[in-house]
C-alpha cells in the first residue's frame, strides 16, 4: 500500500504540473474558497452539515467508477480494495478536519467512513448493446446522444420547465430554471471520448473546436428554447433572456475547450471544468474584476486546447 500511495502521489503531482502553476493557483484559490465557505455553512447548520458526507459519497463514486485502471489493479493486485479505501479516506480528510473544527464529530467521522465505503464499488459498465436506441439527436453530438439515453435527464427537464412556468411572475425562477439545466448538461462533457474517435475526424484543432462547440450550442439552444420563452415573457424580458442564454454559451464553451485542454487526462478536465463554471458563476457578482478574470481563462483554454489537439492532428 504504501508503494501504490506513493506512485498516487506521483501521479497527482505529474498531473499538477501539467496543469501549470498559475492555473493551479486560480483554479485551486476560486475552488478553495468556493468549497470553503460552502463547507463552513454547512457545518454551521444542524441540518445541512449532514449534507456534506453524502455529497462526499457522491463525488468519490463518480471520480472512482471513472478510474481507468480499476481492470489493472485488479489483475495485479486482488487485494487493492483496501489501497483505494485508504486512497480515498485521506482524500476526504480536508472536509473532515474543516467539520471536526465545528465540532461536528458524527458528520466527520461519516465522510470518511463514506469515501472508503465507496472503495467497493463496481466501475461503471460500457454499454454492449450493438442496438441503436432512437435518439433525438445527430450522432456527431455523442454527448448529446449519451445525455439522451439517460431518462433522468428528461424527468429533470419537464420539473425545470415546471418549475419556470409556476414562477414566471418573477425571473428569478426562470433564470435559475436555465442555470440548472446547463449544470445538469455539463456532465456529458466530463468523460474524453477515446482518441480512435478523434483521429478519423480531426482535420485542424481549431475545425474540430469549432464542430464541438457549434453542435454543443445548437442542442443546448434547442432544449432550452422553452425555459427561455418562459423567461422572456416575464419581467426579464427579451434583454434579460440573451444575457442569460450568451452567458450560458461562454461557460458551455468554456466547458467544452477544458475538456479538450489536457485531453485525455479526465481528472485535470473535471477540475478544469469546476474551475470554468466557478469563474462564470463569479462574473454574475458586481466586481468587473471577474470579467477580466472570465477573458482571461476563455482565452488560455482557447490557445491550450488548440496546442493540445494538435498532438493529435491528422496529417
């Protein structure tokens, strides 16, 4: 265990240094204070404190049925169970430390119970069926295609237009109704598709940029084209609908160009990823500062996917 600790530890730092210091330093000082003071509420309240184990639960089972070399460990080490617990236990440590110094004991001690329960879970299961489920969307749009095959998505999008409709005299509801769906949507970009799939299509980085973000936009465009009339028709307007729906298209772009920035790396992605929409949410505060921010990471995930695609060019 104390060899695979070691080579985890290598790896995370490899994996930080291609991320390069001074996006480690935005990224991790926006998610440390984002994931700070949502912490410190938490753990100042009764009720919602005990929140934070099962979000704790839900994060290291989406990171863990996503490792790549669970088939690996498996066939070398049968007994690697036990190093992933340990893996993920000192992982969850931070947001322990953070509830132990309100006092929160109970809630602490589950986090870390938690993290290392999920150690026994399965990966997650590529689909065998050669069967083509009928799908409203282009199977150029993979994600897209993927996120339609999840029902959940569908129950999740007829309660935000429910939801929009029942609070359309405030645009509040609406606006938010919007929000939620373009978080629910950004987790089809979180998984690199394999690198057969990009070879046979990728002419020029920035042609293959351009399709990604193109098809990202139109589908988002059509599928939330009913919560944005229902904006529209109320206080906010049709002025208040476009900076909404052109807000969402910089954090979906942004979103995409991360995934492709450090491809086929999914863990510098995923924390990319958090890093753009943190950066988008802070635009929506009143420091113009963020905005110079926003430009900023928009055009270094610009220029980084560009180089990082060219790797892979098709000559």
């Amino acid at each position: 265990m104390q060899y695979y600790l070691h080579l985890r530890a290598r790896l995370l730092g490899r994996q930080l240094r291609e991320l390069g210091w001074w996006r480690l330093l935005v990224l991790g000082a926006l998610l440390g204070l984002v994931t700070v003071r949502a912490l410190v509420t938490a753990a100042a309240h009764p009720v919602l404190v005990w929140v934070v184990p099962l979000a704790v639960l839900v994060f290291t089972l989406s990171l863990h049925r996503r490792r790549a070399d669970l088939v690996f460990l498996q066939l070398t080490a049968p007994r690697f169970r036990g190093w992933l617990a340990a893996e993920y236990a000192l992982g969850s440590l931070p947001v322990a430390l953070v509830l132990l110094g309100w006092g929160r004991f109970g809630p602490a001690m589950l986090a870390v119970a938690g993290a290392a329960v999920v150690a026994l879970g399965p990966a997650a299961a590529a689909s065998t069926s050669r069967m083509h489920r009928p799908t409203w969307f282009r199977s150029v749009a993979f994600e897209w295609v993927s996120a339609g095959h999840r029902p959940v998505l569908g129950l999740a999008w007829l309660a935000l237009l429910g939801a929009a409709i029942s609070t359309r005299a405030n645009s509040t509801g609406p606006a938010l109704a919007v929000l939620a769906w373009l978080l629910l949507t950004l987790d089809t970009y979180g998984t690199p598709e394999p690198w057969n799939w990009l070879l046979p299509a990728l002419r020029t980085p920035g042609a293959w940029l351009r399709a990604r973000i193109g098809w990202g936009l139109l589908y988002f465009g059509l599928t939330t084209a009913p919560l944005a009339v229902v904006l529209a028709l109320g206080p906010a307007g049709l002025g208040g609908m476009a900076l909404v729906l052109g807000w969402c298209a910089i954090v979906l772009s942004m979103v995409i160009m991360a995934k492709y920035a450090f491809y086929p790396h999914a863990t510098l992605s995923r924390l990319a990823q958090a890093g753009a929409v943190v950066v988008g949410l802070s635009v929506l505060g009143s420091n113009p500062a963020y905005l110079a921010l926003l430009l900023a990471c928009f055009l270094s995930l610009l220029l980084k996917s560009r180089s990082r695609l060219a790797q892979y060019r098709r000559e």
